[in-house]
C-alpha cells in the first residue's frame, strides 16, 4: 500500500496511533506462508487490553509457518478518511490490506460490538455473508464468550472456536495452512475444519422453526458434521502459552499495565454470571509461575503496575503467600500491585494490610443486589454484615473511597428490593462516620454504580425474561430518587443498550438481516452512547419484521429448545433448570470447594466429574 497515503490519512484522524503499529515488541514478519489476522471490532484502546488477543499473537507469531498482524474497528474519523481515499482496511503490522490475509479472526466478547464486524468486512471489499465468499478471499472465524450463542453471527462467519483458544488455534491454524498449501477449495477446508473438537461451521447447520417463530432444533445438513459441538478446554493452565513479550502501545489504552491471569474458572456459581459457568472447571497457576511470568512482563515492558486478574482474584488458594512472594522484589523496584475483582467475604484484615503496603486507592466490590433475599436469588452467598465488616477494616486501614457494584432488573426483583441498594450504600457511610479508627480530617466516598441485569445463554437465568425498559425505567427512577447523602452517588446504565444486548446475547440466525440493515442506516459502535441511535435500530427490526421483544423479554419455559443447545460448555443443562428453581425459590447452592452441585465440569482441583466426563479430564 501507499505509504505517503497512509501517512497523509493518519494526519488526519484524532488517534492516529490506534492504526500506527510500530510499537515496543510488535512482531513484523514477511515471509511465513500463512497470513492470520486478529481483528477486533472495538477501538484499538480496548482490543490492546483484551488478555486473550495478546496471548493468540503471542502463540500464533511463535509459528514460523505464520505471521500474525493485528486489526481494530476504524473509529468513524479513520473509516470516513479510509472511505475518502479508497483505502481499505489494513493491519497495523505491515499495513496489509485485511482482505490480503488467509484467516480474519475476530474476537467476540460483546454483542454490541457485532455491527463493528460488518464495518471492517465492509472497509475490507469483503461480502458479509459466508455463502457469498469464495475461496480466494480470507477465511472469517470468531471466537471468545460471544461465541457460546454464535447464530446471530453465523451466515456471516465461516467457522466458530468453541472453548478456551490456547487449546484450539494451532490445530486450526495447520489445517488452513494444509488447505493453503494443497489448494483446497473453501467448502474442502470447511468439512477438515469440521472435524476438529471446538470447531462449529455454521453452513452445515440449518435452523428449524415452529409456525409461531419459535426455534426447534438444528438440522445437520453436511454428512458427517458433528451433532455437538464441544467446548475446547485447556486442562494444565500451568504450561499453557501465556502473553509472552506484550507489545507496549505508544497511546494510554484501558488497562494500561501488565494483567497477569492467576486462574481460571470460578467455584462461586453465581447464577447471573456467564463467565463463571463458560470458563468451568477452576484451574489455577503456581506462584512460582506467576512470580517468574510477573518478572519476565516486569522487564519486557518497563511497566510499573501488574494486575492480578481472574474472575474473583481474592479467591486464589494461596493468595497472601503469593503477593508476600511478588513483594520480595516489586516493592524495591517500585511496581506496584492492583487486584481487581476482589470478594467481599474473604477480603481478609491480613489481605488489606499487604495491599495497603503497596498501593491505596479506591475498593470496588460487587454485592449485586441490595437485598438479602436477593443475594440469594443470584446465589451471591454474601451477607450484609460481611460487606460492612470489609469496609470497616478498609475504613480502619485508611481507605475512604469505596464503589459497590449492584444489578437491577434480576429475576423476582421487586421495588424494595432497588430501594435497599440506596439503603445499603447509605450504612456503608454510616459505617465510616460510626468507625473510631477511620482516617482523621478526610470524608468518605460511596458510589454505587448499577447494570441493567441481561440475561446470558448457559445460565440458570437463560429462561428469563429480561424486564421492559419501562420496568428498568422506574427502577431508576427508585434508585436516583432515594438517595439521601451527598456522600453517596449513584450511576446506572441506559436501558435502551442493555434490551439490545439482550436480544442477541439470546438471538438465532434471523437477526442477521436486522444487523445487515442496521449498517445500511450507518449504525456501528453501538456500546458507544455517541454514537448509539436506538430509533434507528428500532427501525431496522421493523423493516425485517421482527419484534426485539419475542428475544429480549419473552420468558422461555424449561422445555424450549435454545438455539445453542447444539454446543456443549460442559455443564449440563438439567443443573442449570435446578439451578433457576432454585432461584426463584430464594435458595442458595454452596460454592464448589464447599460440596460438589455434580454441573458436569470437572471438579476444581482437577479430578474427575460425577459423570467422568472424557473430554475434561
């Protein structure tokens, strides 16, 4: 491509760095035989601070057979200059045009992020639909947690990863390079990829409906394509690939540090929390490994902040002896450390005290609702005297900021139920003005953010209907209306982004044509409220004759076959029905370290499952 264009079009855009490449520990390659886009359909600030991208670049560009570049969705500045001066769509490694690449992979980890995917195809000269696609132009797979209910997606992606991509990428990666090589045609490529375990081709499915639009059953339509599909699982975290030399972006990104992966899984069984059930069974790593891994970024990058992440960080068997370990050698070299997702009932006064000792900023925790009959609804298992306790030992420690995390529109939510969030928020800062040890001369801060609850496939929610936006309208209402304290602030999220999340976190095949139409009328960067046009997407499900609603806020019956139920997470589906009988019961389930719920994953310390299942031992 014309570098002087190139140079002449990033002068032009606000950001010019998101589409620069060039940074500290890239990888340029120019001679492997395989050209393996990862695309992401977000800015670049976010794609740079998605862990899971940064590992497949690393395994991926350790193959000498490929090269592995890197492409974001154009902010509209960038697509309009792009559009103006006929450029398409290019990576940030070596500028080549994304329809140039064998593989476009695409991360899939929001679903308002779906009509980014049609952008960059579009800015690529590329057809939307699968079927439209030859041979000769890139292979389009998807991959990531959006990928558990793939149908809104599927005319338009040629194959799915199912499950954890360390396990998977390179099995698919040599059968596109065998069909490269050989000169397979698409669909011969199509039927080898089909064979692999975690691999979902989607044309060789077909969906069928009953004569009131509800979905029954999908129809193989390929001799030989698998039934199920079943999700790739990497069972020794230990070993596994991990970021190896992280690129460094010349731009502040969203997590601007290292993020260092403790484990995987979770044993809380949150019955609102997809990921908690997707990434099952727990594995954790060594702190040996993390130690080294932690120093190895440490040098790599210059940064200065490791985060330790996981989907409840607190909850790692062996938690204080590992930052005792990290603090050996951070606290000389001044790298400080931040623990993100921390659990209000063993956030321990032994804990605050080593955290203290590096770091003091603001807490989050996340009780979820307000209520305790609520908290055992979601299964939460955490109680309003624990949560208290906590934020006095952090009151006590110094700390006098605090941000709680809470969802409205949960299932059997009542009214009281939105109100008693205020009312928890308001004994937190009573707590501070009632703690005799708190910080001298300074006042607290309470925050209470609340997300409109979505309901996700492989959920004990999955059968719920998600409340009307006029519903979560009064809520907020409730919630805004009963504050009473200037030292509490509440923010939620709009009601209009969360219904459409909804809608295709729970979707099938036909909203594909609501999501072709909607880039018709321009929309994209629908997570983005300047950009959002709720009226216009309201129009696009008009003109396709679908009402959002029979998706979003229909209640299914325990008998309805899902449009996902092709694919196989691990967890069986008769657990989950247990499970959201219990929920509307008020009745909690112990946590997996406490007493097995027989889910059908693995156990979390790696032994075998009540059913012994083979493919995750």
């Amino acid at each position: 491509m014309d570098s002087q264009l190139i140079d002449r079009i990033l002068s032009s855009v606000e950001k010019p760095a998101r589409y620069m490449g060039g940074e500290l520990n890239m990888t340029q390659k120019t001679d492997a035989e395989l050209r393996f886009a990862l695309a992401f359909p977000d800015v670049y600030e976010i794609g740079m601070s998605h862990l899971g991208s940064r590992i497949l670049y690393h395994i991926l560009n350790a193959r000498e057979n490929t090269i592995c570049e890197r492409v974001f969705a154009p902010w509209p500045d960038m697509e309009r200059a792009l559009r103006e001066n006929g450029v398409p769509l290019f990576t940030l490694e070596t500028k080549r045009p994304l329809a140039d690449c064998d593989v476009i992979g695409f991360s899939l980890l929001y679903e308002m992020c779906y009509t980014n995917i049609l952008t960059m195809l579009e800015l690529s000269g590329l057809p939307f639909r699968s079927k439209e696609r030859d041979g000769s132009m890139p292979l389009i797979v998807g991959g990531g947690p959006c990928a558990c209910n793939p149908e809104p997606l599927a005319p338009f992606v040629d194959a799915f990863l199912i499950g954890d991509g360390e396990e998977l990428i390179e099995e698919f990666t040599d059968a596109a390079l065998k069909a490269k090589q050989q000169g397979w045609d698409k669909l011969t490529l199509l039927r080898s990829i089909a064979q692999i375990p975690g691999i979902y081709v989607p044309s060789f499915y077909e969906p069928v409906y009953d004569e009131a639009g509800r979905f029954q059953r999908m129809a193989v339509i390929e001799p030989g394509a698998p039934h199920r599909i079943t999700r790739r699982v990497v069972k020794d975290l230990e070993h596994a690939p991990y970021i190896g030399k992280p690129i460094v972006p010349y731009m502040s990104i969203v997590h601007d540090r290292i993020a260092l992966e403790l484990f995987r899984g979770c044993t809380r069984g949150c019955r609102f929390c997809q990921a908690g059930f997707l990434y099952r069974p727990y594995r954790e790593k060594s702190i040996e490994t993390i130690d080294r891994q932690c120093r190895d970024l440490c040098c790599s990058t210059g940064y200065d902040e490791i985060s330790l992440s996981s989907l409840s960080t607190s909850d790692y068997s062996q938690l204080n002896q590992l930052i005792d370990t990290l603090h050996q050698w951070t606290e000389g070299e001044k790298v400080s450390l931040s623990l993100p997702s921390l659990r209000v009932d063993n956030f321990s006064p032994e804990l605050m005290e080593r955290i203290n000792s590096v770091r003091k900023s603001g807490l989050t925790f996340a009780p979820e609702a307000g209520s305790q009959r609520m908290r055992d609804v979601i299964n939460k298992n955490v109680t309003e005297e624990q949560l208290l306790h906590t934020v006095n030992v952090a009151f006590t420690e110094g700390w006098t900021r605090i941000k709680l995390y809470f969802m409205i529109g949960l299932p059997t939510e009542t009214i009281e139920d939105v109100i008693a969030i205020d009312e928890l928020g308001q004994k937190v800062v009573d707590a501070f003005y009632q703690n005799k040890e708190k910080p001298r001369g300074k006042g607290v801060e309470v925050s209470l953010s609340a997300a409109a609850f979505v309901p996700k496939p492989f959920t004990p929610f999955q059968w719920f209907g998600q409340d009307t936006m006029e519903m979560l309208h009064q809520k907020h209402r409730a919630l805004k209306g009963n504050v009473h304290s200037r030292k509490l602030s509440v923010s939620y999220h709009g009601a209009q982004t969360s219904f459409l999340e909804a809608v295709f976190a729970r979707g099938d095949r036909r909203l594909c044509a609501v999501m072709e139409k909607a880039r018709e009328f321009g929309l994209r960067f629908d997570g983005w409220e300047d950009c959002f046009d709720f009226d216009k997407w309201m129009e696009a499900f008009e003109a396709c004759g679908l009402d959002p609603a029979f998706y979003a806020n229909r209640h299914r019956e325990f008998d309805e076959v899902f449009p996902w139920d092709h694919l196989d997470y691990g967890v069986k589906k008769e657990f989950f029905i247990e499970e959201c009988k219990r929920a509307y019961a008020a009745q909690t389930t112990p946590n997996c370290r406490e007493q097995c719920s027989h889910c059908g994953a693995a156990c979390y310390k790696g032994g075998i499952c009540v059913e012994k299942r083979e493919n995750m031992v």
